[in-house]
C-alpha cells in the first residue's frame, strides 16, 4: 500500500506490517519497484502522474477506487461512491461521503491530496483495510478467477493511460497548423471566424436571403421555415436530405466549425506542448468499461488530422487494430462451434457468407443485428437464418436481451455487470409505453455483455503488449479495438511481433482455450493516415 504527501513524502504499508514514513517517496518506489510488487492505492489518477515525472513507472497496480466501482456495480448497488473513504465508511456502518471530483491536474501539484472529509485515519492504514475487505468480496463473485482478471485489467489499464497521458501522442504542431490554414484559413482574431467560415457563413445568409447565423439552431430552423420546409433538427444528416440552396454551404461550414471548435489552435494551445498530445484518459469512463475521456478528445480525431500525427525522425508508427473483435467475442463467448470456426479465419464475415447465400454483407447485417437489436430492412430474414445456422450465439444474446427487458442485471465475460434500471424505467415498463421501454433495455443488455466483453479483452491485450515492448517504446494511443506504438525504427519489427503475441496471450487469458481468432494486423508508419 501506498499513500502520498504534498511534500513528496509518504506513507509505504508492505502487506501484512506497519505503514512507514519516508521523506522521498519517488525514491523509495523506484528501489521497491524491483521486486516487482503490485502496488495498492487509492486513485492512479491521484498518484501515478507525479511518479511519472520522476521517472519512476510501474509494473503492477491495484487501484482501489475502480475496483470498488467493479465490486459496487456486481453487487447491485452501480453509482454508489466508490472511492477510498466511501468504501472505509460503508465498513464501518458511518455516513458514507459522496466521492470527491477527481481531478487529474491536482497530480500534477502533489502526489496526492489527501480528501478533506475522508475519516480521520492514515490514508495508507484505510487503503490498506478498503484492499482486504474488496479481496474478500472478489472472493464471493460468482466466477473469483476472471473477476480477479478484470479487476487486474482495469488496473493496467489505469497505469497505461497515466503513462499515455504523460508521454503523449506525437502532433507535429507544424503540420497542424498548417492543416488549420488550409482548411479554414489564418488563425482569426479572438472571438472571430476563420476566413473561409466567415465566406460559407456568408453564403448560408444569401442562399436565404436575409442574415443567418449557422451557429445558432433556432435560426436555422427558421430560415428554412421561411422557405417553406419544416426540419425536425439541425443535425447534419437531417439537413442533408433537405433540397435548398444553402444546404450545401451550410454543410460545409458545419463540418469546418466542428473542426475548428475541436482540434482548432485553441485546443491545440491546451492540449499540445512540445509536440506531443496530452490527453486526459478515464478508464472505465462507459458503463461497458470503454474508456472516455475528461478532455481533448483523443477518443474523435478526425481523419482529416491523422495527417498531424507524424513519428519522431528515426522512429515509427507501429498501429494495429483488431478485426472484427464483437463478432468474434461473441464467438468466443457463445461456444457456438459453427460462429466459433468462421471466427478461425481472418475475414469473419468472409467465412460466414455461404450461411447468407454467399453476400459477405448479409453475414455483416445478420451479425450486427444480432449483437445490436437491429429490426430494419433484411435484418428479420437474416436473423431467422442466423438463428438456423448459428444457435448457441443467437440464443446468448437473446437471453441478455430479455434479461434486460426484465429488469434484471447482465454480466460480461469476466464480470463486469450493467447498471440496474432507473426508477424512471420501472414507471414506464408498468404504463402504456412498457413494450417500448422494454425493448430498449433488452437492446442495451444484448449489446452490453458483448461489447463489455470486448473492452476486457482489449485491456487485457494492452496490458500484456505494455510488458512485451522493447524499451523505449511507448503506447501511446489507445482507442476501443486499436493500439499505436512509438519505437525507433529498428524496433519495428519486434513491436510488431508483439503485438501478435499480445492478442494471442490475451485471448487465452480471457476465454482459455478456444478456436477462435483474434487478428492484430500491425503496421508500421512514418504518419498515421498512412496506415488506413
């Protein structure tokens, strides 16, 4: 166990003794990291930064307060505070704390500040107490060893964004100006538009005829109001089938100003130093255990701005990504030995066709449908042949499904379980629009034990890659089903080899022995639209 001082200091408590005190702690970790422990603390995001601007990383980690969101959500009780001191309080039957906003900046000020209305005990002593009650409560899980999994997952994965966050992606500030300049013009004055959103601006105002703000919906609405056409919204792909002349321009100016507000000079002002991308990762941020993010958007780079993300000289781009991971969870899931065996080749839906008449797009709907509830166009027919051909996958989604239409709860592979219906629900499953509000839910618990599934998977794999990179290559980039690495040119190869021997590893880690494939096709790029 470890807790932190604002001095530098802390508290270290080696299992089973008495915590100590030492004035450095950066010290004291680094030469306690070689007997590779699994370091125990409250919040990774609360520690880890600091350490890291020591140069001090980590192997392993216990991180308390996403266990306890782990352990709340199976025991039912999903959304209760989950950090340190609430989790202290509910042991002790004392008025639980509502958990404090977490801050990733407060880092990057002290190793760790400690809660100011936490209990008056040693933060070191009350990890230390919150850690052997959640083993024993992993310890009653319906399956312990793949909850332990999980929970050693989540972990990594808080380790990684940590070190991603601080090492940062490679954005060339350069080319991403420049990118800016062509798209939309010179940098504008504060509080101005660029040249060419100013120009579309304008050419929405004469296509209507009178002054239009793009900006402002109420006044799109009304515009096209007054030329007779009546829009449900102003998003894009409702105004895109609306025939008039300022569509046209006033798509373009949307897709620029999203640009611009997004990925524009005043993010990048925040956001990159020194050409690096600093993002700000949260792990476990959806409730299938995809991560999100507190700021930057690293999770919607647009594909105009791969451009900007250009290696080091002398180094490279090692990205990977992994095809058709649902569909293949779901096989490995399922046990469906017919799904199971399609998923043994590289193109899934490739594998599948002859079940869907030979059309490799029918296998893709079917699959899609069954994973996400689809009930449009061919989906039916489809399903009914999915249902034929491949039944133990049907019918694992079909049970999540209506174990979400009961109000019952759903669990991923490793044990990551869905949040409970709301109060709100349960007054509109007993009314008239029951069926519907049922439905919904029963789609949300047919794709949820799939995609949670998916994430671990994914973790598992990034936290095995972390261990298998030659050094100095760094992740850096992580997105639901795909990876990048920065290495020195002459690790390309090796990097990429790892990267195939981390989904394998992963793969028997999460589902043990099983047909089924999990390809990571890796490349290696100088920049990152080169590898799509």
């Amino acid at each position: 166990m470890v807790a932190a001082d604002p001095d530098g200091g802390g508290s270290i408590r080696p299992a089973g003794q008495e915590a100590a005190r030492v004035a450095d702690l950066r010290s004291a970790v680094r030469e306690l990291e070689a007997g590779r422990p699994r370091w125990a603390w409250a919040d990774t995001r609360r520690v880890y930064p600091a350490l890291l601007a020591g140069d001090v990383r980590l192997s392993r980690c216990h991180d308390v307060t996403l266990t306890e969101g782990l352990l709340l959500a199976a025991e039912g009780r999903y959304g209760e505070p989950r950090q340190p001191a609430a989790a202290y309080a509910r042991l002790h039957g004392l008025p639980v704390p509502e958990d404090a906003h977490e801050l990733a900046e407060a880092a990057q000020v002290a190793l760790f500040e400690p809660a100011k209305d936490g209990p008056d005990v040693a933060e070191a002593d009350l990890v230390a107490e919150v850690l052997d009650d959640q083993l024993r409560r992993i310890a009653l899980t319906s399956d312990p060893g793949r909850f332990r999994l999980l929970v050693a997952a989540e972990s990594a994965g808080a380790l990684i964004a940590a070190e991603m966050a601080h090492d940062g992606m490679p954005w060339r500030e350069d080319v991403h100006d420049a990118l800016l300049t062509e798209l939309l013009g010179p940098r504008p004055a504060h509080g101005m538009r660029p040249a060419k959103l100013q120009a579309l601006a304008g050419e929405v105002s004469a296509a209507f005829g009178h002054p239009v703000n793009p900006d402002s919906p109420q006044q799109i609405v009304k515009a096209y109001k007054s030329a007779g056409i009546v829009i449900p919204s102003t998003r894009s792909h409702v105004i895109k089938e609306v025939e008039h002349p300022g569509t046209r321009p006033l798509l373009a100016y949307k897709e620029l100003a999203r640009l611009y507000s997004f990925h524009g000079w005043v993010w990048a002002d925040q956001w990159v130093r020194d050409d690096r991308f600093h993002p700000e990762y949260v792990v476990g941020g959806v409730v299938s255990g995809r991560w999100a993010t507190s700021g930057g958007g690293a999770l919607q780079i647009p594909k105009v701005m791969r451009r900007v993300v250009v290696a080091d000289e002398g180094w490279t781009l090692v990205v990977a990504d992994a095809a058709q991971l649902e569909p293949r969870v779901l096989a490995a899931m399922a046990g469906d030995g017919g799904l199971a065996r399609a998923a043994g080749e590289i193109d899934l839906y490739a594998a599948l066709a002859q079940a869907f008449g030979g059309v490799r797009d029918s296998a893709k709907i079917a699959m899609l449908s069954a994973m996400y509830g689809g009930t449009s166009g061919d989906a039916p027919k489809l399903l009914a042949v999915m249902r034929q051909r491949f039944p133990q996958a049907y019918a694992f989604v079909e049970d999540a499904a209506r174990a979400g239409e009961d109000g019952r709860l759903v669990r991923s592979w490793l044990g990551r379980t869905s949040p409970p219906p709301s109060a709100r629900w349960r007054e509109l499953v007993s009314g008239p629009e029951g069926a519907r509000a049922a439905r919904d839910r029963g789609r949300f618990t047919r794709n949820f034990v799939v995609q949670a599934t998916a994430a671990e998977w994914a973790l598992t794999l990034m936290a095995v890659l972390r261990g298998l990179l030659p050094e100095p290559a760094r992740l850096v980039f992580f997105q639901h089903d795909e990876v990048m690495v920065h290495c020195p040119e002459d690790l390309a190869s090796e990097v990429r080899a790892a990267v195939g021997q981390a989904a394998e590893e992963a793969t028997r880690l999460v589902f043990g022995r099983t047909p089924v494939r999990f390809p990571m096709e890796a490349v290696a790029v100088a920049c990152y639209a080169d590898a799509k």
